[in-house]
C-alpha cells in the first residue's frame, strides 16, 4: 500500500505544479462489481453481484469518491455513469459483449485515488477507467496512467493547464466556463471581485486565471481566500468579504464539497444577498443545490455547460432515463452529463477501432461526435470536448433559469491564453511533433 501523503502538504504541491439515493446500485442487466473500502485506503477485493463471468465481458473501472466530503457530488456521478452502461448493454453491449464495471470508492482521499487507479489497472485489467472530481485527486492518479500507458475518461470543469495523452477531458476547460462566467459578471454585475475557493490545485489555479483576466480587462480583485477542503468554518471569510466590498460586489466562489453548505447559509445569515452579493459558483450544480437547500442559494448564479432545464430532445431523454432509473426526486447536472456522454464516447471509439487496445481507442477517440444532452460536441484533437457555455440562476425550484447560453459549441483551449506562462501554447495528439504543449 503507497505511503499516505499529508493531506495540506499534497494538495499544496498540487497548487505549485501550477499554479440522496446516493448508495451504489447495481444496474439491471448491468454486469456490475463493486468494490467498498472497510476504511478511505483500503483495498478489498471485488464481490461479483451478477452471473455474467468477467472472462465474457469488457471490464471497465469507475473511481469516485462514494464517502468523504466530495461524495455529495460524487456517488451522481456515478450513477449516470452506470446509467450509460446499463443502456449500451440493454442496446446489446459493445463488440458483442456486455461492459462489467468494477467500481472503486477514492474516499475523497487523493493518495486513495492513486491506490484504487493502481488497483484497477494492475488487479481488475480494467479496459478504461472513469473517474475522479478534484484536480487533486486527478494529479494524484496521473503518474499511474502515465506510467501504466492507460487511460482515463475525465468527467468534470477543471483549471486547464494540462493536456495527457492518457486522459480524455469531457468537462469544461477554463474558456469554456470560468472565462466567459467572469466576462458575463463584467458585463452584468460589477467590476470588483472577491475570491474564494477551496485550498487545492483547481481553485488556485482557477484564480490565477480570474486574476489576469481581470487585470487585462481593467476590472480588480478586492481578496482572496481559502477553505482547507471540508472545513466549514466560513466566519472570517464572511468577514472579510464585507470589509473589502462594503457596498456590495461579486464573489466567485471555487468552494467544493461541504464547506458550501456553511459558506451559503452564513452568507445569508449576514444579510449578505444576492441582490448585493452576486455569487458565481462552478462547483455547484442541482444536486448541490438540492443538498444546501434552495433557500440559501436562489438568486445567485453558476456557470456550466448542461444544466437539466436545457431544452433538447436529447435531455429530455436523458433526465427521463435517469429519474425513471433511480427516482421521480433526482435531479441531473452538468458533471452527471459530462459522465454519462464521456462512456458514449469511449463506446463509439472503441467500436470505430473495434478493439479495446488502450492505442488503437486513444485514435479512433479523435473527432468523435455525440448529440449530447447539452448539444453536439466533438472530441478534439488535443484530448477535451467542444462545449456550450451556459449561465444559469437558481430558482424557487432549485432548477436553473438559464440567462446566458453559447449559440455554438466553444472550442476547448487547455492552456490559458490569460496566463503568461502558458500564452501562445496548444495541445494536440494527432500530430507526434506537437503533442501536449506546443508553441503555437
């Protein structure tokens, strides 16, 4: 078993590398293995819960965090995923077998997730593997993936700055979310921002972006400050918050996981609305919404790609499909759709190389379409989705009210064009003498 890191130390070094029907369920007719840790870094083997044999199916591994303070965003995640599986197998399967998942529980602990990725790669000989939330939890597991040569299908908004060979982004790139969120508050909000954020890789790095593209746009940042992920002790954040926009302004919030739940309900608390106080958030979605409660958070914004209110034919399916799987209540948000596509997308590559072998996949990915819940997006060559930009406000139903949308898909750009160390640089994997960074 790898050596636990310290918690503060990782996700620190993370930073300078630049800088509920919540419980698992077996699908029906779904080849399924689940795998749950007696304690967040342990490794126990897999119970098998269907009478499909491994040897006739292809395997392939979800890791998430089904525990911890990530898992109200995670175990949705998971369940969309299962939802595509169960779907393509009732569709029947894929090169004429049925897809078994083994799943595995990170914990919300980063070294967990490396451990699991180990697991499930070296153990299970999984075919892919879908997974994680945090940046943190993906630094963590991408020496493994290097290392291994394999790959993983990586669902959620991210700060950008990289571009591995052996990932598959389908969440948003920063000019795909954060980008246009802070344009759109510019033009709609205020001038003067306030940042807060968990105290990560993607929240830091997120900021670094925010703070040029502020400064470039001649607006300003009042502060800025952090939450060890899953603290909940909001006060002096709140504090400061009133001391630096006193009159009012806008607050882009990077918080993930719990520490939401205190950051909302104290915002209210003092009298900090969003009439005033406008919060744009990119780590909350509907089932945050739903877990913090409506109450605490109507009126204010975030910005994704998908919200379940999206007007297509295609979502339209896709929510019934869910809510009929797991329940009338549940609700569908951007990083269960970035999920549920990326298995899609990962099915048609593997049918268009008509093997699973790890190197014929990674290039029959390259230019896949799917008519997304969200609309069409395309798998670009430098390893991200094309993607539509939408804003929504939550409403009195704890849906969004969508109050911005992209007319088009937006091309991903994983190096910021903001930051100066990165400007001028592209990504793509078609082209061996370009590869993941090159100057443009």
């Amino acid at each position: 078993m790898a050596k636990r890191f310290n918690r503060r130390k990782f996700l620190l070094y993370g930073s300078a590398t630049f800088g509920t029907s919540l419980l698992l369920k077996a699908c029906g007719g779904t080849p399924t293995t689940t795998s749950t840790p007696a304690s967040p870094t342990a490794t126990t083997s897999p119970v098998a819960t269907t009478s499909t044999a491994a040897t006739d199916a292809i395997k392939v591994g979800i890791l998430h965090s089904l525990s911890g303070t990530m898992a109200i965003s995670e175990k949705s995640v998971v369940d969309a995923e299962q939802l595509a599986i169960e779907e393509i197998n009732k569709a029947g399967g894929l090169l004429g077998k049925q897809i078994q998942a083994v799943v595995e529980d990170g914990g919300s602990d980063w070294p967990t997730f490396a451990e699991k990725a180990k697991k499930l790669i070296e153990q299970d000989k999984v075919t892919t593997i879908f997974g994680c939330w945090t940046s943190a939890s993906r630094k963590a597991v991408l020496p493994v993936f290097e290392e291994k040569k394999h790959m993983l299908w990586y669902p959620v908004q991210y700060e950008g700055q990289e571009c591995s060979q052996n990932i598959f982004y389908t969440g948003a790139a920063p000019n795909q979310q954060i980008e246009p969120a802070v344009d759109w508050l510019l033009e709609n909000k205020g001038k003067e921002f306030f940042l807060v954020g968990s105290d990560y890789v993607f929240p830091r790095t997120a900021n670094t972006i925010i703070k040029a593209q502020l400064a470039a746009k001649g607006a300003k940042t009042v502060g800025e400050d952090y939450l060890p992920l899953g603290n909940t002790e909001v006060t002096a954040i709140i504090t400061k918050i009133k001391q630096a926009l006193p009159k009012g302004g806008v607050i882009f919030n990077t918080l993930n996981g719990d520490s939401n739940v205190a950051f909302f309900k104290q915002m209210q608390g003092a009298g900090l609305g969003p009439d005033k106080y406008p919060v744009m958030s990119v780590s909350i979605a509907e089932e945050e919404v739903k877990a913090i409660g409506v109450e605490y958070l109507k009126g204010h914004y975030a910005s994704w790609n998908y919200f379940q209110t999206v007007d297509t034919p295609e979502n339209k399916k896709f929510v019934a499909a869910f809510k009929a799987k797991y329940g009338a209540d549940r609700v569908t948000n951007d990083p269960m759709e970035a999920a549920y596509i990326m298995v899609y997308l990962w099915k048609q590559a593997v049918e268009k190389a008509k093997t699973t072998d790890l190197e014929a996949v990674r290039k029959a990915a390259l230019g896949q379409t799917f008519n997304a819940p969200e609309g069409k997006v395309t798998l670009d060559n430098n390893h991200h989705l094309s993607k539509f930009v939408r804003i929504g406000e939550i409403a009195e139903d704890g849906l969004f009210k969508i109050v911005y949308a992209s007319k088009e898909a937006v091309k991903p750009i994983p190096w910021n064009q903001y930051v100066a160390d990165t400007k001028g640089y592209a990504c793509d994997w078609s082209d061996p003498a370009k590869g993941g960074k090159y100057k443009i």
